[in-house]
C-alpha cells in the first residue's frame, strides 16, 4: 500500500512539475508577442477618440473610512475620457458614507434603474453639487457583502462594460485604457472579460491614494507573497489566456461585458469566491449558447494591494480562496472533461482540480507518511534527500524565472538590492510550503463543515510619512 502511495505522489509532482513548466513556456511565448504588440500601440488615441466605450468603475466600500476618499480621488483621476465611478456604500456601520457626502457635497436624486439582478434594497442614489464630480455616483443600500454589492451597481449602471475593483486598491491611471483594449481589437470572438496583474503595496510609499515610490516589502511574509504573486499571474495566468482555459479574474480589479454578466446571472452571493464563479458561469453560459467568446488578460502591472503581514491574517485570507476554490469546482463539475466546453472543459478545470484542489491534499498525505516511515525506520534516506533536492532545485528555477520574466518586462523594482532581496527569498520559499499545505487542509475542513462568510480583514489605513496599507486582496494563486 505505501509502495502504491509513494507512486501516486511521484508521478504526481512529476506531473505537477510538467505542468509547471509547460505554463512557464507558454507564458514566456505569450510575454513576447504581447509586448512586441504593444509597442506600436499609441494609448492616447484611445483617450481622444468619440468612440471609446463608456466604463463604469464599481467600487463596493464597507467600513472604508480610513482610505474611501483617497481612493475615490484616485478613481476619478484616472487616464480614460468616457467613465464614470459608482461607489456602493454596503451598509457601512462606520462613517463612511458621512465622509464621502461630506467631502463631495452629496445630494440625493431621483435615478431610474432596475433590478435585473437580485440585490439588497438600495435606500438612495446620490450626486454631487458640484460640477466637477459629475462622473461620481454613490449608492446607499442595506448590507449585503461585496457580491450583493458589485450586483447593486450593475443594477445602477448603464454602460456596456463595467469594471469591479475593491475600494480600497490603488489603481494605475492608464489602466482602463490597457483594460479596454481587448475588447476593441477582437473583432471574431466577444471579449466578455478582461483581467491584469495584481501587485502588492505593501511598505511602498503612498500619498494621496498615488504610489510615489514601488519597494520590496519589509517584512519576510508580504515579500514571500510578491514572489508568489509574480510567478502566479506572470507564468500562470498568462498562460492560460493564451490557452483559452482562464478560469480566474481577480477580484481585486477586472473589466467584464456588462449584459452577458445580467444573463449568466450576476454575482453570487452563495459563494465567497464569486470572482472565480462568475467566469466559470460566464463562461458556461456563452459555450451552452453556441456563442464565440474570449476571456483574456493583460500582463501589465494595473493594479496595487495589501497582502497579509502576519500568519493569523494570512491563514484566514487562503482558507478563504480555498472554499471558494470547493465551491467554484462543485457547482461547475459538469465541466470536468467536458469537451462540450473547449479547453476550459479539457485542460482549465482539470488543471485546477488536480494541481490547484488536490495537490495540496495528496502532499498533507505525503507529509504524514514521511512521518509514519521515520517512526517505523523504514525511510530509504537516500531517495529521500535526493528527492528532495530535486523538487528543492526546481521550485527555486521556477520562481528564479519568474523573477526574471519581471525583469525582462515591467521591471517595477528599480533598485537591484529589492531584486536580490526576491531572489533570495526564492530560497527560503520552499520550506514555507507546509504552512500552506495546512492552510489549504483548513479551508477544505470549513468547506466540508459548510462554513460561510469573508472573516474580518484588518487594515491599517493611511500611516505617518506617506505611508499606507490596503486590504486583503481576493486573488487565486495558480501557482501553490
């Protein structure tokens, strides 16, 4: 039986590790091309160009008094000539929605919209007096969560995309024109959502909700997850635009058709992964319909927030993706191997039920059957360290790549000391593996025990000397 098991594992992590690199290949094919692509691209034409669509920006904000009015100033300074900024104050029991009133001189007007999507009852739709904020719109309704929430200003809004972002990230201002771009190029196919790369802010220098100075974090647990942010969204989800099995738009920032997002349903407020389910029922409905689709991404950094500085915060936010992660690949079984479904049906959910649901559960097993042959002296140490050595070596290539691939293009890190702080932290990252693995056990337990909820984020706010922190972000990792 253990003869068995040990099998199972190796030709696992072999897999895992094709798969790994695979991905890493693609990435770097798809890196090229894009950024070969857009160096010819004059963005400014789509900020004076009459025809650039209309955008509104979504931002769900619930108790957010420390940051809302920064962030709503960074919002509407963003680099786009046609949008408009529709904050959702989801209850706030703090005086968040006091202060935007305050700050913008709000009224409350007569709005005409429905309820195409079921949401909590919206108690007010509000504008500003003065001029100059007429892009802004704030809605005032009953606490529902941040899906009830993003549904609310779906229900508001009239343009034909939307972009859904957390209130409390800094935004880069070109953004929405790199977003955008997609959907004006595909001319075959519908673009019906559209995703970038999430950075982390945190020991960075912030003032008046901009970046004025990008630095490696301070602390050992954020810079483990810049690493592990960099090679998800770089090697990961890269690929798998190219492969046409995204199954993921981080939470934290995307832009979707508007119209195909009301006929799949909204958001869902049964899951505490609704960013991962909205694209898979996305995503379903378009394939079950016989329309031509696209889901793409965009390898720009668009995007900056906090991540968890400390275990406690950081277990409830993976425990948290992990639920969803059960929730998304139960509700969606149907397309396991479904070749009904393209590859998101043959390679996208495969993928991420094996290597991304049930790696972490095979190597908890593999951790408590190395046990069990080191009490019983049956372990054959030689195999064992050359094993590790192995696995060691490659985990360390695969995030030295990734390190790379950053280098290579977007280059944020300017000073070459915070590039060797991420590759030295490339060493220590695999020993860190287990407490992810264990995360990973906890968030199947509360999925099992039907657990529900977000859990309470901590947050920071603005600090003395420039200094800021977000929020826990909501981002699957395709790379564990």
């Amino acid at each position: 039986m253990g003869f068995v098991f040990a099998h199972i594992v190796f030709y696992l992590t072999l897999a895992l590790f094709a798969s790994y690199l695979g991905l890493g290949i693609f990435s770097a094919i798809a890196l090229r091309k894009y950024l070969r692509k857009n160096s010819y691209i004059n963005y400014n034409s789509l900020v004076l160009s009459p025809l650039s669509p209309r955008i509104s920006i979504i931002a769900p904000a619930y108790n957010e008094s420390k940051t809302i009015i920064d962030n709503i100033r960074t919002l509407l300074s963003l680099y786009y000539n046609n949008f408009e900024v529709i904050i959702v104050n989801d209850g706030s029991t703090d005086d968040t929605f006091n202060l935007i009133r305050d700050a913008y001189d709000l009224i409350r007007v007569n709005y005409y919209f429905d309820y195409r999507i079921p949401c909590e009852r919206i108690k007010g739709v509000y504008k500003s007096k003065n001029p100059s904020y007429n892009r802004l719109t704030v809605i005032d309704k009953n606490n529902g969560g941040k899906a009830d929430s993003l549904n609310a200003g779906i229900n508001i809004c009239h343009s034909d995309l939307f972009v859904s972002i957390d209130a409390d990230s800094i935004i880069e201002p070109d953004s929405i024109l790199k977003l955008v771009k997609p959907f004006l190029e595909e001319k075959e196919k519908k673009v019906i959502g559209t995703g970038g790369v999430i950075r982390i802010v945190n020991s960075c220098d912030i003032e008046r909700g901009h970046i004025r100075e990008i630095k490696i974090p301070q602390k050992l647990l954020p810079r483990l997850q810049v690493l592990e942010y960099t090679r998800a969204f770089l090697l990961g989800r890269m690929a798998w635009s190219q492969l046409d099995g995204l199954m993921l738009i981080s939470g934290a920032m995307g832009i979707f058709d508007r119209e195909t997002v009301i006929k799949a349903g909204g958001y869902s407020i049964k899951t505490v992964g609704e960013d991962m389910e909205l694209v898979l029922r996305m995503r379903r409905f378009m394939a079950e319909n016989d329309q031509k689709y696209e889901v793409t991404y965009i390898p720009d950094p668009l995007c900056w927030t906090e991540v968890p500085s400390d275990v406690k915060s950081l277990r409830k936010q993976r425990t948290r993706w992990t639920r969803g992660l059960v929730e998304s690949l139960r509700t969606h079984r149907k397309l396991f191997f479904n070749s009904k479904y393209g590859r998101l049906g043959i390679l996208g959910y495969p993928y991420w039920f094996f290597f991304e649901w049930l790696a972490p559960l095979i190597a908890f097993s593999g951790f408590i059957y190395t046990i069990y042959l080191i009490v019983r002296h049956s372990m054959n140490w030689p195999f064992y360290l050359l094993l590790f050595i192995f696995v060691y070596s490659f985990a360390v290539c695969l995030s030295t790549w990734a390190v790379l691939f950053e280098e290579i293009t977007f280059h944020k890190y300017k000073r070459k000391r915070d590039v060797l702080k991420l590759l030295s932290v490339a060493l220590v990252e695999p020993f860190i593996y287990p407490m992810h693995t264990y995360f990973a056990i906890r968030g199947n337990l509360e999925a099992l025990r039907g657990k529900k909820g977000w859990g309470k984020a901590e947050r920071n706010g603005f600090e003395k000397k420039r200094r800021t922190r977000i929020k826990l972000p909501d981002n699957g990792s395709d790379f564990n």
